[in-house]
C-alpha cells in the first residue's frame, strides 16, 4: 500500500512539511464516518475529535549525509482519521507517519507504555508516541523531533533533557503505517525508570498509559499485544544495537 516497501530503514533524518489538501476519503465517507465516530464515542466519551496530521508522498531520499524521510502532512479530523482506521486503511493517499521514543534504560532494557482503558488501543504496548498534530507545526515544517519529546514527557513523565535522543532514525514500513522509531537514552535503570513512572501515572487525573513495562530481550517480546512494526524494531535492536 504505502509507495515504499515494507521493512526497516536507518534514516539520518525526517524533513516533513505541512500542504494544505483535500482527502477524498473523508468527503466521500463522511457519513459512514460520522456513524462511526458516534459509535465510538459511545464505547469511549473521553475521546477528543481534535485535528491530527497525516502524511502524503512519502519519499527516501539518499544524501551525503544518509538516507533522509521526506513527505508532505495535510491536517484532518480525528474522526476522519479513527474511521479511516477501522475501515481498514483502505487506499486514499494517506498514511500513517508518526515518531515513536524508544526508551532505554541504562541496563538496556527498551520501555513500552501499555495503553489505558479509556485509549482508542486499550492493553496494546507500544513505545510512547502519538499522531502528529498542529502543535508540531513550527513555520511550514512539521517537527516529528518536537512530537516524540512531547508524547514521551506527557505519557512517562521523562523530560528530553533526562531521556536524549541518540543519534538518526529507524523508520518502519508497514503498509499504510510509518513509524518513526527514534532511540533515547535514560541514565535510570529499569527498576528505576518504571518506579517513577509509575509514581507519575498515578499522580495523572486521565493517564494515557496504564503502566510501563521493560523489555530487556526477545523473551520479552509480547506478540498478542505489541503491534508488529513494534516488534520488528525490538528484535533488531536487540540483534544490532548493544547498550554500551
């Protein structure tokens, strides 16, 4: 579906922009998609119809300095995009893109959020992430650096000064998904880092994660509810990626 093939790229980094665009899928649907929303606000009231980015002309583009991700954000309705979802990503020129912090302990066990309850993606365990939205927008450019440092500080509770990023991306491709995996680094070990998470979670009036839970090897790996992009990138970071 997406116009670069699946499978895990080492990227040096992202140049997105943000186009204004009409998405024909929402316009076409957008009664089937209003049903939906209803249905789902039902299940779950919390849900917040707010603006959220997708991503269009997604491209790999070689450089002196390595490989870097370009493409161009349109900016729709929450709504739209959870239909587009549910409705199985079916093709409309959009995809997915979004920056993920992969959190590493000083022992080098990874540390994933496990969704809450009141989540469109309830029990799944994912790195702390989020769709991009007008909040990363600065000028013409949308920072999906900016976005994973503020998903990773408002679901944990670790600021980018105490987590820093190392260096480059790892972008995977799953069909209409493309995540941007971006790595950082605690100085806290596992133990630690999940105590004051779990410290700051509870002090949350509506967390968006349940726990924390570390990943110090493949055993770790939870193939019922970690999605498989993430599962990819644990596997080869384990493989290729020694802490040190």
């Amino acid at each position: 579906m997406s116009s670069l093939p699946d499978g895990i790229y080492r990227v040096t980094r992202l140049e997105t922009v943000l186009r204004s665009a009409r998405w024909e899928f929402a316009e076409r649907e957008a009664a089937r998609i209003d049903a939906h929303w209803a249905r789902a606000l039902a299940q779950k009231p919390k849900m917040f119809d707010g603006t959220v980015l997708l991503l269009r002309d997604p491209e790999l583009v070689a450089t002196p300095e390595g490989e870097v991700l370009r493409g161009a954000f349109f900016a729709t309705a929450f709504r739209n995009f959870v239909a587009w979802l549910a409705f199985g990503a079916p093709a409309s020129g959009a995809y997915n893109c979004f920056s993920m912090a992969a959190l590493r302990a000083r022992d080098g066990a990874f540390l994933l959020g496990e969704m809450g309850a009141d989540t469109m993606n309830a029990g799944q365990i994912y790195f702390a992430a989020g769709t991009p939205d007008l909040s990363d927008v600065f000028g013409e450019s949308v920072d999906l650096a900016a976005s994973v440092a503020r998903e990773m500080e408002e679901e944990t509770g670790f600021s980018p000064q105490e987590a820093p990023p190392g260096p480059g991306w790892r972008v995977i491709v799953a069909g209409a998904r493309i995540a941007c995996i971006q790595e950082r680094r605690l100085a806290l070990n596992a133990e630690e880092a999940l105590a004051r998470a779990a410290v700051f979670i509870a002090r949350e009036k509506d967390p968006e994660l349940a726990r924390l839970h570390a990943a110090r090897g493949p055993q770790d790996i939870d193939a019922a509810r970690m999605p498989g992009f993430v599962q990819l990138y644990l596997r080869d970071a384990f493989a290729n990626q020694p802490c040190g």
